[in-house]
C-alpha cells in the first residue's frame, strides 16, 4: 500500500530535524503520567537521530486544549519523562512556534533534543494552516513523522510541514506501515480477521474491505448481535443497528460466494441489567444465539464460540483483530476477549492488533509481548484497515 522513505534512507548528520511524535498520553490530577507506551514506542527513532548527529527538535499534541494556550495540557510531564530516560534534559519550550521554541531550536546541538510545547495550544494546528506549518518547518532542515495516531488527519504538523521539508518515516510508522501493510496486502494464509466492538456501522467500512481478502472473517461484540437478527434470531435487549440488517445479509451472502468463512457466535453470556458502574458484580447466563431470551441483553461471546474462534485462529498463519469480544471493562464479561487474546498469544501465526479497544485489552492482560505488532493508533488503524489513504503517510516522500 505503501513504500516511504525511512530515517535509514537520508543523511542526518549535523542537520536540525523536526520530528513528530505522538506524546499524548494520560495523566493523573497531579499530572503524573499513567501509561508511558506512547513515550516508549517514540524511543528508538529519537535515540538513531541522535547517534547519527542530529539535533532532534520534538514536537506533539496532548489531550484538547482547543486551540488555546492551556497549562493543564502543557508537555513538561514528557519533558521530564523524557530527560529521565534518555540520559539529559530535553528543554522544553514555552511555546510552539514563538521566540522561545525559536530560540531552543537555533541552540539545540548534534546529540541534544528540545521539546516544543504542545502543538495544539494553536487552531492553526488542526486547521493545517500553511502560514503556521511554515513556521514550524522553518526551524529543521528534515521531517520526520512517527505519530502514526495522528496519521489519518491533515494537520500542520503531519501534512503541512511536508510541502516545506524533506520528509521521511520514523521506525514507529516505518513498522505499521510494514506489518499491517504486508497483512492486508500480501498475507501468509490463511488469512483470519477478528472484528468486534459496540456498532456495525463504525466498522462498515473494514467488513467491506476485508470481505475480499480475507479466508475467515470472526465477528464479535455488540456489532455480532445485528448479524444473528439478520440470520432471523431474536436478540432480546442485545445492542442492534436494525439500519444495517439488510447490509449484515448482504455480507453474509457475498462471503459465502466468495468462499470465505463468515463466523458469527453460537452461544452469548447474557445479563438481565447492564452493568452499572461498567466494572460492578454482574449475573450472567449463557444462552445459544438461537434462543436468547426477550428480556436479556447479549454482552460477550459465550464458551462454545470463544472455542470455535479460538480454533479459526489456531489454523491460521495471519491475524488481524480489532475490537473486543465483549464489555471487556467488567471483568465477568471479558472472558471472551481474553480468549481471543490467549488464542492470538500462543499462535504461531503473524498476530496484528489494531488498536483502541483491543489493544487496551491485550496489555491490560499482559499479553501484549505475545503479539507480532501492535498498532499505536485507534482511528488511523481503523482507517487503514479499511483501505484508506492516510494523509499523513501519503506525503512522505516515496522509497
């Protein structure tokens, strides 16, 4: 799908190179950061620059400031994060696109990084402003994107700043684009895909992607409950789109024609009420898909299909999953994700996550080490399964 230049293929020595990163991660009220993953995920690109004699000017967005100059989204927490793991104090500057990112970036030398402050804290960001992606771009000789997250949107710091530098991928995009590209566009077969999540329709455009390459396609989650009512079942309380049952049929029928595997659950752990708070105690019964009772609501797969898919991934040589079985939050209701998890973790098979849900899930169950790759982005994931052309990937410059 795609073939771009990586840091690899240009010269950085002694240059002033801009990289975008994608530092959004979560914070306490004290502003302690939660989950380092996004930092961690940054490391190896910004730690080649510097061994190559770059000067690393860091760039990110945090949280929704709006466009306006927010302390409570300020990236000093990353700075600080940052100098501790890399050994030096990565400065970070009072602003974006002022006198004192201005200033940092003129002094920053081969071997040191600054950080500018949040990208956000300007509209022209989101807007892709040119004037504003000049300013930006004005201070580097190279860029380099390797927000993989923030693929998927024009911005001025993903798209905009490509019309004014040399542009490249960091090895965080550079793997995306290789792991989950050679999965949707060459794969080893068979080829599995796992779909969950609440809503058929945010996932309509991946069905219809994948429909035509894939050798079985699983389908979990909220979004499972619209194609048995399509199939003619009843499904109590379930979650159900009644706007996509004529399209969860026409699936259901353009697979079999196409001789791949449509898998859909055969038995659902039913609740009478729906969790409240998402993590309190909860009764369950399981039923067979074809005789849920009207007042119940379907909330995870059940063991006869957590076996069967465990079984469709245990045969395959590719895996792609994206969104979980069930209301994985409660911990009842997540054994069916976990199946999924632990099926994928002990496959010999190429096991691709693409993010959100299902990654939150794998790492939350500490198998996220288990997976051949783990997209880092939700949205731009999503986007790229459904065959998509990501702005911000399309600009770097071509191998």
């Amino acid at each position: 799908m795609y073939n771009k230049k990586t840091i690899e293929d240009i010269n950085v020595s002694g240059k002033k190179v801009l990289v975008r990163c994608d530092f959004n991660v979560p914070l306490d009220a004290d502003k302690n950061i939660t989950d380092e993953t996004r930092i961690n995920a940054a490391l190896p690109t910004i730690r080649y620059l510097l061994d190559k004699g770059a000067a690393v000017i860091l760039c990110s967005h945090l949280g929704r400031p709006k466009g306006e100059f927010n302390m409570k989204y300020s990236l000093a927490p990353v700075a600080k994060r940052l100098s501790e793991k890399l050994g030096f104090e990565v400065k970070l500057a009072s602003d974006v696109i002022g006198e004192s990112a201005k200033k940092l970036a003129a002094e920053v030398k081969p071997g040191e990084a600054i950080l500018l402050e949040n990208l956000r804290f300007h509209a022209e960001e989101e807007k892709n402003d040119p004037a504003f992606a000049k300013e930006l771009a004005s201070m580097a000789d190279v860029f380099v994107n390797d927000a993989f997250g923030t693929a998927h949107r024009a911005h001025a710091s993903t798209e905009g700043v490509t019309h004014y530098l040399p542009s490249v991928a960091g090895y965080l995009i550079g793997k995306e684009l290789d792991v989950m590209g050679k999965a949707l566009t060459n794969p080893v077969r068979p080829f599995v895909a796992i779909l969950g999540g609440a809503k058929v329709k945010d996932k309509i455009g991946v069905i219809t992607n994948l429909i035509d390459k894939v050798d079985a396609l699983l389908i979990g989650g909220g979004m499972a409950y619209t194609f048995i009512k399509a199939q003619g079942y009843e499904i109590g309380q379930s979650l159900c789109d009644d706007s996509k049952i004529d399209y969860c049929k026409e699936m259901m029928e353009k697979a079999k024609a196409n001789g791949v595997k449509l898998l859909l659950p055969v038995d659902t752990v039913c609740v009478k009420a729906f969790p409240d708070p998402i993590d309190a105690p909860v009764e369950t019964a399981v039923y067979p898909v074809t005789n849920m009772p009207a007042d119940m609501e379907g909330c995870d797969i059940g063991p006869e299909t957590m076996k069967l898919f465990a079984d469709a991934v245990k045969g395959s040589k590719t895996v792609v999953w994206n969104g979980p079985m069930g209301v994985f939050e409660n911990p009842t209701l997540a054994a069916g994700t976990l199946a999924v998890a632990k099926a994928m973790a002990e496959s010999e098979a190429t096991t691709v996550i693409g993010g959100g849900d299902s990654a939150a899930a794998v790492q939350q169950m500490g198998l996220g080490d288990k997976m051949t790759h783990i997209s880092t982005g939700g949205g731009a994931s999503l986007e790229y399964l459904e065959g998509k052309e990501l702005p911000g990937i399309a600009v770097i410059q071509n191998a």
